[in-house]
C-alpha cells in the first residue's frame, strides 16, 4: 500500500480515533493532541503499514503505544477535566435526557478509572466493535487475557454503575 | 452447568470459537433465570457503554487535526526532496501503475479527479494511465507559469486547472461529509447569494480553514474546488473558490465562482460570487464573464498577490490566524 495517500484515509478515520483517544486519555484536547501526534507517526511509518490489514486497527495500536509511552504520565493532572467540551456538546441537542446526560458521564468517569489495561480492552471491544481477535492482535495480547480484562472491566462497570443507585 | 462471565460475554460479542459453545449456553440460558438477568445486563451495559461516547463520533472533526493531517510531508516524496516542490507530473501519473496493490477507493477517487482535471476541460476522453501521464507532463511544463501566480496576476489562462494541479502537486479528494456523519442538511443552500453573506456551512468553512489550494473538496454530489489563497489586509485572508452544485432533479449545475474572506470575528463571509446555471457532465471552468467579473472586483482590491504554497501552507498551519509572516 505504498502509493495511495495516506492521509486522506487517516482523514476519514478521525471521528473513531478521536474517540478512542478520548477513552484511552479522559480528556478531550488530551486526545486530539494524541490523535495529532499518531497519525503524524502513521505517516511517518507508512512503509511499515500492511496493506490488506485494518487500517484503523494499527491506528488504534499507534495510539494506544504512543498513549502509553508519552501521555500517560501526564494523565493524573489531568482527571478534572474530564467532561471539559462534553457537557456543551450535549447540551445542544434538546432531546437528551437529564438522566442519560449524567448516565452517559458516568459511564465515561468510571472508564477513566479502569485500569490503563482493562480501558484499553473495553474501548476497542465494546465501544469500536473489534472483535477479540482483532484486539488482541492490536493490544499484542494472548485472546484469553483480551477476555479476561474485557470481563473485569464489564464488571467494575457494573458495580460502579449500580453504586450509582440505580 | 455454569457460565461463566467471561464465556455468557463471549456469546453476547459474537466471538465463541465453536458452534458447540453456542449451543451449551443457549441451553443454559433456557434453564437458568439468572442466567438470563445476568445476560440482559450484560446487553443493557453494552448500550450505555456504547451511547456514553456516541457524542464524540458525532462531533465535528476540529480543523487544525484536518489541516495537521493533510499538512503532514508524504511519505514517499521525503526521500526524493521536499514536499513543497511540485511533483513531476508523469511522477504522479506513473505511480498508480507501479503500484501492484489492489486500489482503495480513495485512489480510485484520486485517479478519477486527476483524470477529470486533466482532460476535463477539452472535455476529450483520454483518461488512461499513459495518456493522462502525457497530459500530466504537459501540466508540469505548465508549473513555473503557475508559479507566475505568486506575483500577483490575475489573468486566467485557460489552462487554469491544469496549472492548479501541478502548482498543488497532487490533488485529492476529502470526503469532508465522512468527517461530518450528521451532515447539516439545514445549511442555507445559496450560502454565497450575495455580498456580505456570512459562510455558514461547516464543511465549506472547514475546506476554507484546512485545505491547500488546488485541492477539490468533494462534498455530497457537490464539488468545491480551492483555487488560491491571497491576504487582502494584515490578517485578514481570502481564498478563492470554485464550487459546483447539482440542482435536485434537473439537468443542470450551478457553478459559483467566489472570494471568500475572513471577518473580524475569524469566521468567514461573502467578498465576491458569481454564480452560472451549466448542463451537468462536463468539469466545467469558469465562463469568461465570471472571470471578468473577477478580474474587476481584484482590480478595485488594488494590487493583490497571492500566497505561494509554501506561504499558503504556514498560514493554513496557523489557522489563518494573525498576518502573513514577511520575508
């Protein structure tokens, strides 16, 4: 796949890499900065890019190593922020709900709390519809650890989300 | 016989290796109440999971993470030199046919706009990878007259296009609709009816914002074409566009030729449009009265010298923010 342009399909891929990285990093210009800085490397290393493979898988695999590797000390400062841009995003739309609103954030504060690698998991499984296999092959994991994490993360969700008195 | 949650999620994903194992928990699932609740849950927290960041996907796309992206050197030119210099054009024409990997739509999409480009206006049908090679060389003789833009012409040779696309060195195609799923189908359609007008529609305010001269942008069935770039006074920027729209149902297109410039207020408004009803088919250029038109209103500008690529690219880096760095 060395002649067409990369760019233009990274181009198409941004809304789903935007929101992995907001699940990976919790914070919205955290994660454009992160979505910035891995297809800039993307680009970079196109010749190393399979053709026939998933172009957003080794996207997402970009920017999971680029999120451990350089961001996530810069994470625990910034935990507050976490619903920074969210909250007027939904406000805009007048059919959403008080409670889904508030559901919705949630459900976002307690991904940001799962362990780095059970959010992992849990964002590509559940919220980017890769199937275990694919995850694993992203993440460089055995299938049997990408089901176990994926497990864990569901049930901490779970507890946290009838904590929430439901 | 007990699931566990690891295999109930499994059977939820769609992702037990055996048939077998499906059979074992449905089974399951029809003896087991609790089962049953267990996995209901499991269905209900997929939804939540997945609408928790629903809102991000449907977020527009900020321009800077566009403008970073197409900015970003190519990686095949970084060896042969800087990206800035136009490419040779039988370079460009060449590529697709070198390359034995099966072609993605995008390049597919590339082709069929270099191939309109370059044998659009004559209207001839030579789009073959070896004759738009020759035509593509043709274009890249055109490229130091192109550069001739720079210095402030006006004139409009009707080789225009030709010369946008090897000033740009490649052209390609953004599909600025799958950046927006929730396209705004409520934008005021003639959004350039007249002088003054503010830009309203995102996607032509994102094209303006990020794309490089000589790109065409497409968006729906419509076409938007940036023709150049120039600063009317310290910071404030215009660029010049061609736009092509399909009228519902009838046989004809409205091709707007317009300058589009920045208000104080960093949004974007009406300077110039002129605005012709064309039979749809063929890529059409400007008519002669739409560039003269043109040519007047840049005359009562004064003197108006348009940005090089290289001058063009810094800007679009920073946002168009602020005056033109001068050399």
């Amino acid at each position: 796949m060395a002649s067409s342009d990369p760019r233009a399909e990274l181009i198409s891929l941004l809304p789903r890499l935007r929101r992995f990285a907001y699940g990976l990093t919790g914070d919205g210009h955290q994660a454009d900065d992160l979505v910035q800085a891995g297809c800039l490397k993307a680009i970079e290393r196109w010749s190393q890019y399979q053709g026939g493979t998933s172009l957003a898988s080794w996207l997402f695999r970009i920017l999971q190593t680029t999120w451990l590797d350089e961001y996530r000390t810069r994470q625990r400062q910034q935990t507050d922020s976490w619903d920074e841009g969210f909250e007027e995003l939904m406000g805009d739309d007048g059919t959403t709900l008080l409670e889904a609103r508030s559901e919705a954030r949630a459900v976002r504060r307690l991904v940001a709390d799962l362990p780095e690698d059970q959010r992992a998991v849990l964002m590509l499984v559940a919220v980017e519809g890769l199937s275990y296999k694919e995850a694993a092959e992203v993440l460089e994991l055995p299938l049997g650890t990408v089901m176990s994490r994926l497990a864990r993360a569901r049930a901490r969700l779970a507890e946290g989300l009838g904590a929430k008195g439901r | 016989m007990t699931i566990d949650t690891m295999t109930l999620l499994a059977y939820l994903d769609g992702q037990l290796e055996h048939e077998a194992d499906y059979e074992r928990v449905e089974q399951a699932l029809q003896q087991d109440a609790g089962l049953r609740e267990r996995l209901q849950a499991l269905v209900q927290q997929s939804a939540t999971i997945r609408s928790a960041f629903r809102t991000k996907l449907e977020e527009p796309v900020p321009p800077q993470l566009v403008a970073a992206i197409l900015n970003a050197p190519w990686p095949q030119t970084q060896a042969v030199g800087q990206r800035s210099k136009p490419q040779s054009a039988a370079d460009l024409a060449a590529r697709p046919a070198v390359d034995p990997a099966p072609p993605s739509p995008w390049r597919r999409l590339w082709r069929h706009w270099v191939g309109a480009l370059l044998g659009g206006p004559s209207g001839s049908g030579n789009q073959g990878g070896a004759r738009s090679g020759a035509g593509g060389a043709a274009a890249g003789g055109g490229a130091s007259a192109g550069a001739g833009r720079g210095a402030g012409l006006v004139a409009w040779a009707p080789g225009r296009l030709l010369q946008g696309v090897a000033l740009a060195s490649l052209v390609w195609v953004v599909l600025l609709l799958w950046v927006w799923p929730q396209a705004v189908p409520s934008a005021p359609r003639p959004h350039w009816a007249q002088s003054g007008a503010p830009v309203h529609d995102e996607r032509v305010l994102t094209a303006l914002q990020a794309v490089a001269s000589a790109q065409v942008v497409r968006i729906g069935a419509d076409t938007l074409e940036v023709l150049g770039s120039f600063e009317r006074a310290p910071g404030q920027h215009c660029r010049e566009v061609q736009e092509l729209r399909q009228s519902v149902g009838a046989q004809t297109q409205k091709q707007t030729l317009a300058v589009l410039c920045q208000t104080p207020d960093s949004g974007w408004e009406v300077a110039f449009a002129a605005s012709e009803t064309v039979p749809v088919g063929a890529f059409e250029t400007a008519s002669g009265a739409q560039q003269a038109a043109l040519q007047a209103f840049y005359e009562g500008l004064g003197a108006v010298q348009f940005l090089s690529a290289d001058e063009e690219n810094a800007r679009l880096t920073a946002g168009w923010q602020g005056p033109a760095p001068r050399p």
